[in-house]
C-alpha cells in the first residue's frame, strides 16, 4: 500500500520505518527541510534503539523516503497519517490542535480518489470529527474517510511495541475504510494481534484513558512508597504482593520520582480539561496531576535530608536526566525538578546521562555536565539515581566511595539492595523503604 505519514517526529518516523519494514511504500512528510535532509542522509534526530538500522535498511530499499512536498505525496496515498505534536496549549492546558488541523487543511487541497485519513497523534474526543468537517468544508468533492488509530509506543521500546502490539485500535465510521485499514495492518494481523475496530470517538477516548489509568499505577504506588517509609514496610515487596494479582498486574507499579515524558503529563492534563468541559469530571485523574507535580520536588527534598539537611555548597552528582532509560527525550522528566530544588537549596550540581545531555543543557542550566558517572561522583557529597540507565546498575561501589567526598547514595529507582550499598560504606536512601 502506498501510506503517506504527516510528521516526521517520534511516532510519525517510528511508524513509518515500520509500516515500511511490513513491505509498505512510506513518504515520511515534515516541513522542516533540516530535518528531511538529514533523514535523507541517514541522521536520526531521535535516540531510539533499532531505528537507524529500520530507516536505512528500507531507505536503502526504497521503499522508504522523506519529503517536504506534501502535495504530491499526499496525491496518490491509500492512507494518510496524521502524525504531529498536540502539546499543552498555553494557559488552559487544553491539548494544543493547531498542527492537526493545519494537517487536514493541507490535507484537503491535495488528496485524490478515495482516501482513509487516519489521525495518529494523541486527540480529544472528537477531533476526528473535526479533522472531517475541515476537509469537507476546504474541498467539497473530497472522497475520504476519517479514521482514529492511536499510537501505543514506549519510548526506549517503540519498534518493538509497534510490531508487537497487545492490540491495535481503529475507531472508524466508513466502513469503507476498514478493509483498508485490515490491510494495512495485515502483517500484525496474521500474527493474531487483535485490532479492535469502535467508533471514531471511542477509539479517541482508549488512548487517554489507557495512559490516565497507567499514569494512576504509577501514583498509586508512589503514594504507598511513601506510606512504607512512615511505616517500616518494603515498597518493593508490597508491589510484588499486589502485582501477582491477575486483576492487578506488575507493570507500571515500580516506585520512583514520579511520571514524566511526552504523554503522561500532557495526556493526563488533556483528559480532564476535556472531562470539564463535558461536565464530567475526572477527580482520579485530577488528583493523579496533583499529586505527581508535587512528587517531583519532594525528591529533590529528600536527597537534601540524605545529605543532612544543608547542602549550600555541596555537591551533588545526579545519574540519569531522561524521563526513563534507552530515550533521549527530557520531556517533564522527574530530573528537572529535583535538580532545580537542589540548585535552591544551594548544591552545585553534576549530572550525566548516555544520550540526553544534549536535549538538557537548555532545561538545567548552571549545572556541569561529566562524560561518565565517575567523573560525576568525583569529590561529590551524594549520588543520586534518577534514571534507571543499566550502566548505572552496576557501578563500582568500593570505586563510588574513594573518589567522593561524603559516602551518601541515594536511589530514587531502587536498582540497589540497601544491604548491599551499606556494606560498602555508604549511606543509603531508596524510595519506599524504611532507614
């Protein structure tokens, strides 16, 4: 099939790099030439594992190209994904859809014979709807339909969630469209992934209410980890208990910081905007923003009582600046903020991450940047694991403590056992376990 994606980001070049590993014809769109050329060059502007390999391969191919001109490639596509960002609108947090619908604009005055416009960002109830009502407005005679396909990729995991999907969700009202829909998706299909086909607007909805319920596990667990500190309990081990529960389920029930990234908060946000305005409030989720904002900073708080309660001039060395290991991406990352309290309160600052230093120097500044984690730790007064990066898993406590001023570690992703770190010589601090 001949499959055009709009928006050459993150999930735009994620997904179609896999439609065009499936044997599919992929134009990848973006209006910014920078970043075409450099696609054309083989220059990924985003760290995820296996995608280089995915885009030159089918480059190589040809069955994979780049362009800015959406026109002709819009022209003779089967189906057109909407891939763009729909950030939080400034001031009401409403998710922002000035670049999906300028999509369906242009969209409009290009698309010829029948077409399946399918909306691959993240949208509000309705959006579809609107995407339609666009179109149709722009060019009268346009032979299309509308579809909802939300994405459900984890950053660090994206190729492999993408072709190894739990379910694949189209909401859709032309038929006409699901047998062209079937075949594009026809090699997940044969391997039995369900696709789970519901009306536009439910289809819009499971993807807010799958990241809202996730983004509450993670609270949830965060607030217990809490609740075990006060109480001499082991988060880890209540997590297993509830987690072995077939209801319940062990993922996303791993204390930590707090959620961050490109959909949690954002998604989050969206849904209760959007739950207001229809009446209908959504107080779990409300309470879930709430409460992961305000984790961030108490983090930052808790490594200043680790270190003694005074740490103007001290230095803190901080591993792992991401939102979670295997991204580059520094979206809302829980970093951020434990970094500014620690600036606050004084403590200069050295952090280092694998690959997001670069998208970090803009969001913490005055801080200095290493090139490894020992270098970080050199003379440092406590070490703090923010990010679960597995080259972090492992490092040499016996080197850790002879190179830093004051032995004090502090694992905000509980990647170490406490008995271990203290037999080295070090105080530590996890989440969700009692001193």
């Amino acid at each position: 099939m001949r499959i055009v994606m709009i928006g050459s980001g993150y999930v735009g070049l994620v997904s179609g790099a896999c439609f065009a590993d499936f044997g599919h014809d992929v134009i990848c769109v973006d209006k910014m030439p920078e970043k075409i050329e450099a696609l054309k060059n083989g220059q990924i502007p985003i760290f995820e594992p296996g995608l280089d390999m995915i885009v030159a391969n089918n480059a190589k191919a040809g069955r994979l190209s780049f362009t800015t001109d959406l026109k002709s490639a819009v022209a003779d596509a089967d189906a057109v994904f909407i891939a763009v960002g729909t950030p939080s609108r400034r001031g009401d947090g409403h998710a922002d859809l000035a670049y999906v619908y300028a999509a369906a604009r242009e969209i409009a005055a290009a698309v010829t014979g029948f077409t399946v416009i399918v909306t691959k960002s993240t949208v509000p109830v309705g959006t579809g709807d609107e995407v339609e009502r666009i179109i149709r407005e722009e060019n009268p005679s346009a032979d299309i339909a509308v579809v909802s396909n939300p994405e459900f990729l984890r950053e660090g995991a994206a190729i492999d969630d993408f072709k190894r999907p739990d379910r694949i969700v189209v909401g859709l009202s032309d038929e006409r469209a699901r047998p062209v829909m079937t075949e594009v998706y026809r090699p997940l299909y044969l391997n039995q992934s369900p696709l789970l086909f519901t009306t536009r607007r439910t289809s819009e909805l499971i993807k807010y209410a799958a990241n809202a319920f996730l983004a509450m596990k993670i609270t949830f667990i965060n607030e217990m980890a809490d609740l075990c500190e006060k109480v001499g309990a082991d988060v880890q081990d209540v997590s297993r208990g509830i987690g072995l529960d077939g209801r319940i389920g062990a993922k996303f029930l791993h204390a930590g910081p707090g959620y961050g990234g490109s959909c949690f908060p954002k998604d989050t946000l969206a849904l209760a905007k959007t739950a207001q305005d229809f009446d209908s409030p959504v107080r779990l989720i409300e309470t879930t923003i709430a409460v992961n904002d305000t984790r961030k900073r108490a983090m930052g708080r808790k490594v200043i009582a680790a270190v003694g309660g005074d740490i103007r001039g001290k230095k803190i060395a901080v591993l792992g600046l991401t939102f979670k290991p295997n991204t580059d991406d520094m979206r809302d990352s829980p970093a951020i903020a434990v970094v500014q309290t620690l600036q606050d309160a004084g403590a200069k600052v050295t952090g280092y991450d694998p690959e997001g230093m670069v998208n970090a120097r803009p969001l913490m500044e005055g801080i200095e940047y290493a090139t490894g984690p020992y270098e970080a730790a050199q003379d440092a007064d406590a070490v703090v694991i923010v990010t679960e990066w597995n080259q972090f898993r492992a490092l040499d406590l016996d080197r850790l403590k002879s190179i830093m001023a004051s032995p004090v570690l502090v694992d905000l992703r509980n990647i170490y056992r406490p008995d271990e770190v203290t037999a080295h010589g070090f105080t530590y601090a996890g989440i969700g376990r009692s001193s």
